[in-house]
C-alpha cells in the first residue's frame, strides 16, 4: 500500500535573540514571571530587512531538502502554513516556489494557526497516498513579532511568541507499517474569538485600517489564557489517544511525543496524564517561545538532528490552537 514518509526535515531560526530580561525593559512583566507561567526564557525576532516568512519558510525548506539528499527540482507541491503571510494576497507559498525556482508546481497556503503543520501535513499525506504527487513539501513558518502588542496591555500574549520556520519533505513510499500512519484533525469554532486578532477583517467599517483599531488594541492578539489552557489540557491528551488507538498504540509505545510548543506546562502536564517519562517528550519552547505553525516542524528538525528520532521510532505529533482547533500525527519514521 502506496503511503507517505518523512524523509528529511529542516528549519531556520532569526539570529536575534530576546531574553525575557529584554521584554522587562519595555514592559511591566519578569523573567521569573515568564518562565513560572510558562517555561520561556527567550525568543528570536526576525531582522527587518533580511527575514521574511516566505524566505524564512524556504531557508527551512531547503535544509529539510538537503537532508533528504533532494533538490528543489524534486519538489513536486509546496503546503505552506501560517498567519502571518507577507501579504494579504498572494498567499506566502507562491513566493516560496519563486524562491526555490521550480516552475509552475502547486502552492497551497493554509490558515489553522498552531495545528497548521499536521493539517499541512495531512493534506500532504492524503495527496501522496492519491497517487497525485511523490514529493511534497510542508512548510510553517511565522513571524509574530511585528504584530504584538509590547506593551503592558499585552504582555500576557506578547511573552509567548517567537519567529521561525520548519520544514518537512514527504516522498512515497511501497515499505508496509512505516511513514505516516495516520493524522486526526478537530476544531470547534464556538470558541474562536477566544484566541483571535479581529481587525483588520474584512466585514468591518470602510476603511479596513483604521486609528480606532489601533486605538483599541483590536489589530493585536487577544487570549482568554485560562479558557485556551483548559481546553488545551483536555484536547492534547484526546487527540494523542485517538491516533493511538487508531494504530493500536498505548501511550508506552511511543518513542517520542512532539508536542506544538505553546506552553511548557501544558505539555508537562500532558505528559504526566499520558504517563511518559521526560525522554519521550521534545520540548525546545524554552528557547523559542510560541512559533505557531513553525515550532512543531523547528522541534522535529531538532530532535532528529540530536539523535532523538531514529529509523522505526514510533513518533507523535500534537497541537492544539486558535479556532479552537487540534490535531495529530502518528508516524513510524
């Protein structure tokens, strides 16, 4: 049976780095307030000038290439997830096939915020397994810092996000039980404006930019900290069992959880409720903060990298976001 594996992963992370030490300058917070609450001490911010999520996105996407002994060429579909585009339109994706100059492929963007990736990679998986494409390349990459509140109106969101992007190539594969085995997608959109920046959207006053929208902080995120945390608590854990038992998996099958990196103790307590040791979850959101549709990718590229993914290793991705939305992915890698 004709299914989907990872064959090589990549990412790039902005070189400036800001401490929470940094943060405490321009607004009335702390380290020890931070990293209590959710386990960061710093973040990159992008360059202005140099980085772009389109460009970041393809920085990534080349050294997931380069690991998979590819070229651009190979790359027969581009998902690429996040939000915040360069550009109201065109999506970030197209820019990315520019990037690569490889002619006249499909680009798809996507918007599901923190589950962007393993919806990306759903997509990605479900095209491979059609027989419509061979090699797909699945892209997150974000940068949030041009687009927050840091001030200490919104420090409670601001302290949680970083920029960067990952990158995953996808290629067929005939071998039985390996690649990706299955994804499980939710959301539930009564809870949207939990978690949500409401302007500049298009059913508002003429015109969309506005001094009110400033004025008011509606251009910048807005969280119900306690609501998303709750439900967070309860969808990871969910989301992981059911993929598991979608395989016939127990929680002590896997060898390494990958969680979206939105909150330390979020992803402390989904380990303890799944009852896994410290060696079977990747957290890296200590350095990175909050990258949305980019942390679980920068994760799996680091985790490779230092040895914690091996060849047959039972892997679980997991995210849970705006929207509300949550999903995973179990693979054999």
């Amino acid at each position: 049976m004709r299914t989907s594996r990872i064959v090589g992963v990549g990412r790039y992370l902005p070189e400036r780095i800001v401490t929470n030490h940094d943060l405490a300058q321009i607004m009335d917070t702390s380290d020890e307030w931070i990293q209590e609450r959710t386990g960061i001490r710093e973040r990159r911010f992008f360059e202005l000038g140099k980085d772009t999520t389109a460009n970041m996105g393809t920085r990534a996407a080349r050294m997931a290439l380069e690991n998979a002994g590819l070229t651009p060429q190979d790359v027969d579909f581009i998902v690429f997830a996040t939000l915040s585009p360069d550009y109201d339109f065109p999506g970030s994706g197209v820019l990315v096939q520019r990037e690569l100059e490889v002619p006249t492929i499909g680009a798809l963007d996507i918007r599901t915020q923190c589950t962007g990736f393993v919806y990306g990679l759903s997509i990605a998986d479900q095209f491979i397994k059609t027989g419509m494409y061979n090699t797909v390349l699945v892209i997150g990459s974000e940068i949030h810092s041009s687009g927050l509140d840091m001030t200490t109106r919104g420090r409670g969101v601001s302290v949680l996000f970083g920029d960067g992007a990952g990158a995953a190539v996808l290629q067929a594969t005939d071998e039985p039980n390996r690649g990706i085995l299955s994804t499980h997608l939710h959301s539930e959109g009564k809870y949207a404006e939990e978690l949500a920046v409401i302007d500049p959207g298009s059913s508002r006053a003429v015109p969309r930019t506005q001094t009110r929208m400033i004025e008011e902080g509606t251009i910048f995120p807005v969280m119900n900290g306690n609501h998303v945390f709750k439900h967070a608590s309860t969808r990871f854990p969910e989301v992981i069992k059911e993929a598991l038992a979608a395989n016939n998996q127990q929680p002590t099958d896997i060898d390494l959880l990958i969680p979206h990196q939105a909150n330390l103790r979020i992803s402390q307590m989904v380990q303890k409720l799944l009852g896994l040791k410290s060696d079977q979850v990747f957290n890296n959101i200590q350095r990175y903060g909050n990258t949305t549709a980019a942390s679980i990718p920068i994760a799996m590229s680091e985790a490779w990298e230092q040895g914690k993914i091996k060849e047959n290793d039972l892997v679980c991705l997991a995210a849970f976001g705006s929207g509300f939305t949550w999903a995973s992915a179990l693979i054999r890698w």
